[in-house]
C-alpha cells in the first residue's frame, strides 16, 4: 500500500546505465508525499531519499534508477549531520535494505506528525490551490488517543498485518518497492491480539502468506492463509483461538475454514460484523475517531436525507441512520459484495437505512436521487474522480463529509467540488498509522452560497 508521490513522475523506464548502487554525498530537502524527502544529485538529478530527514546531510545510495530517469530513488545509509528530530529507530527491522512497513522510524513522533502536516499543506497548494486557513485547517495532526507513549516506546496499533512467507517457510514483510521478504520475530506496530498469535514463531511453508486480524470490538482473532500453488493447508495452531480462513487460488475469494468467517468490532454505540477479511479501519480508534470528525462536521438533523458512498461494512450509514429520526432515510453504496451483505446485516435494526451493490458512479446515477441533505464519502485511495465528484456537487447537500486516506487525492476532489460551487468549511487531520508515511483526513464541505 505504500504511496508514490504525486509530486514525483510516474515511474520511468531505464533506458539508460543503471546507478543503482552509487552513492551521493547531498543535503536533504523538504518531505515529500510517500515517505521520503528531497535531495539532488551533483548534476541536478532529483532523488526521493528514504530514511532521512529534511535540512541533514546523508550518504544516499541509489535504490532505483539511471543516468536517464528524470529521478532517482534512494536510502541515507550514511547521516553526516543528522536533525534534531532524528532517533535512533527502536525497530531492529527498520532501515535500509530492511522491511518496507514504516516509513518514520528513525523521527520522533511529534516531527512524525509535523512532516505529516506539511505534506498535507503542500498537496492542498498544489493540487487545489488551497492555503492551510482556506481549509480551515489549524495545520496540525492529531495523535489518535492513546499514542502519546513514554519515550523509545512506540504505539502497537496495527490490528492488521498481512505476513509475506520466504522460501523457508519463514514469516516476515516485504521490503521497500520489493517482494523480497524481511524475516521478523516481531512486529512493533503489530497490536497486542495479532502479536499474541505467535505468527511469526511457526513454520509456514507452503503459504504464500498469512494475514492475521484482531478486532477491538470483541475478543475475535482471524488469520487468512493464502497457499502457494498447489499447496495444502497446515494444520494450524496457534497461541490464541483463532478462526481460520483461506484464499481460493483459482478465484481469489476467501472461504471459511474453521471458525467464524468474520470478526465483530465496535464503534459509535453500535456492533459491526466484518467478514472474510473485509475493510475495517486497522488503527483501534480510528473508527471511533473517524466517526466523531464525521458527526461533527454533518451535525445531522431529523429528517434528513443522507447518502453514505463507499459505505463499506456501514459504518457512517449506521452513525448517521441513528441520528435522522424515523423519518430521515440513508442510501449507502457499495462495490463489495460481501461488505453489503455485512452492511446489511449490521443496519437491519435501521428501518430507514438501504444500501446498494455495485459502484458509485454506476449506481448513484440510477437511483433518480436528484437532491439530498447530507453525503459522506470515504472513496478508496484514487479519490471520488471528477465525474463523480461533478454529480454529487449537483445534489445540492448542505454539508459533505469526505474522508480521505491520501492527501493528494483529497486535494484534486476538493478542486473538483470548487469547480462544482463548494468550498472547505473545516478540515482535520489525524495520525491513525504512526511509523508510517500514511495520515487520514476529514473535510466538511458546504455551498459556497448558502441558499437562503
């Protein structure tokens, strides 16, 4: 999942003589979108410099790239002059050459968040045309509650980790832009019910590999295990009770071993079942702190009309169905099937909330709604796109929430919604993937003229 800067090209091909493996004595410049910062060559190359800080001077040696790429990518395996926001990373498998799961190691967390922000603020520039305050934004990120630690501690969040197996059987993650795997015994960020699985101490062979989810609404545990080609399942055993499920290697989908083929989580008052691996948000409060940022920003009234896009397993539909009254009505859409189902399953007890199958912009068209009250979207990480974004703007909401995993896309969508006569009433920022380049935003949109 890692992210490419869209302040960098698309990748370009190698036409020219590799310099991987060189190495440049640089000054290292601001951050950039995807968890590297700035730097040039002597020739006035661009690199994308991982594991570095802005204003040190590095040894970068050359990961990808050639005497013909407009730039080149690379790791500080030397610090000459190191920032003040640099510690020593507490990961012994963070680094470079090591696993490619973190990208803020080596940065306190407070300098984590502040590169965050700025990355954030140069996207809203760039692709929106946006200052901090035209977005209401104060410019900073949010801890999620609870990640505020001692120091040399580091917040264990991550209720889902998908292990790469090796050649040997051996669990790990994929290193940077590879699918090389780095053999673990432990993960940091791993959350305390997916470390207490034990993953990490069997042998796998035969698995191509094993994801393992911990839910924090219920004391639910779950690994899918993906077999490599003609492989049979081991017998698993591990040190907690687990469901067990598997993907099909001739249709990708995932069936039910043993055990429950979902895991029940917790948010906003309200149960959710998530099956066969489904989207759930992976940081303990973020849904929770997702769904607040959401509430307050729509502040629903009785009676409204409200859709809910992307709706996933119904986590908004679900907040907002409980606040619009009997005579208030929700629409969610979803493109997966098994998450409708689940959707379905968990809002049942909400007469006035529906939810449909298929994707937005196919289905929202269809639905003959031409006005609505309320929208939220939380799009996958491309953004809503232009058309879609042209439609909803149509609809005349009073207040859209959109809730967005990428600050580019964000940043493009919110251009698209100017264009369609709405402006950015309050936006929000919150660190729910510490360790890594990744951040979650919220903003509020209404018309840029009220009507009266």
């Amino acid at each position: 999942m890692q992210n490419e800067s869209t302040s960098s090209p698309a990748e370009d091909s190698q036409t020219g003589d590799s310099l991987n493996g060189e190495e440049y004595e640089v000054e290292v410049g601001p951050v950039a979108h995807g968890g590297h910062c700035i730097a040039r060559t002597s020739e006035g190359q661009v690199l994308f410099v991982r594991h570095t800080l802005p204003g040190e001077k590095v040894i970068a040696r050359i990961t990808d790239g050639d005497k013909d790429s407009r730039f080149l990518r690379a790791d500080a395996v030397t610090i000459i002059e190191p920032s003040k926001d640099r510690v020593e990373a507490p990961c012994p498998y963070a680094g470079p050459g090591k696993c490619g799961g973190c990208d803020w190691q080596h940065a306190k967390p407070g300098a984590q968040r502040r590169l965050k922000g700025e990355v954030i603020a140069e996207q809203l520039q760039r692709l929106a045309g946006l200052t901090p305050e035209e977005a209401g934004w104060d410019g900073t990120v949010m801890p999620a509650e609870g990640d505020k630690l001692p120091k040399g501690e580091v917040p264990a969040w991550r209720t889902r980790v998908q292990y790469a197996i090796d050649e040997d059987g051996r669990a790990g993650l994929r290193k940077h832009r590879s699918h090389d795997v780095e053999p673990i015994e432990h993960c940091m960020i791993a959350a305390p019910g997916v470390s207490e699985l034990g993953i990490e101490k069997r042998d796998w062979t035969g698995m191509a590999s094993v994801e393992a989810i911990t839910a924090t609404g219920s004391n639910d545990r779950q690994v899918i295990l993906t077999p490599k080609p003609g492989a049979r399942l081991p017998l698993v055993e591990l040190d907690k009770p687990v469901s067990v499920l598997r993907v099909d290697e001739r249709d990708g989908g995932i069936h039910r071993v043993h055990g429950r083929g979902f895991v029940r989580e917790r948010a906003d008052d309200r149960t959710y079942r998530v099956g066969s691996g489904g989207f759930w948000q992976v940081h303990p409060q973020a849904a929770n702190t997702l769904v607040r940022a959401v509430m307050q920003g729509l502040l629903p009234r009785k009676n409204d009309m409200a859709l809910d896009l992307y709706c996933g397993v119904g986590l908004f539909a679900g907040a907002i169905g409980q606040r619009i009254g009997e005579k208030g009505a929700v629409l969610g859409i979803e493109s997966g099937k098994r998450a409708v189902e689940d959707a379905r399953h968990n809002l049942q007890d909400l007469d006035r909330v529906r939810i449909e199958h298929g994707k937005v912009d196919q289905i929202l068209p269809r639905t003959g709604i031409t006005e609505c009250d309320l929208i939220v979207l939380d799009p996958p990480r491309a953004g809503a796109g232009k058309q879609t974004v042209k439609h909803l703007a149509g609809l005349g909401a009073r207040r859209i929430a959109y809730v967005a995993c990428d600050p580019a896309a964000l940043a493009r969508d919110l251009a698209y919604f100017r264009e369609g006569g709405y402006k950015v009433r309050t936006l929000r920022a919150f660190d729910l993937f510490p360790m890594t380049s990744h951040v979650e935003c919220v903003a509020i949109l209404e018309p840029t003229q009220k009507s009266l």
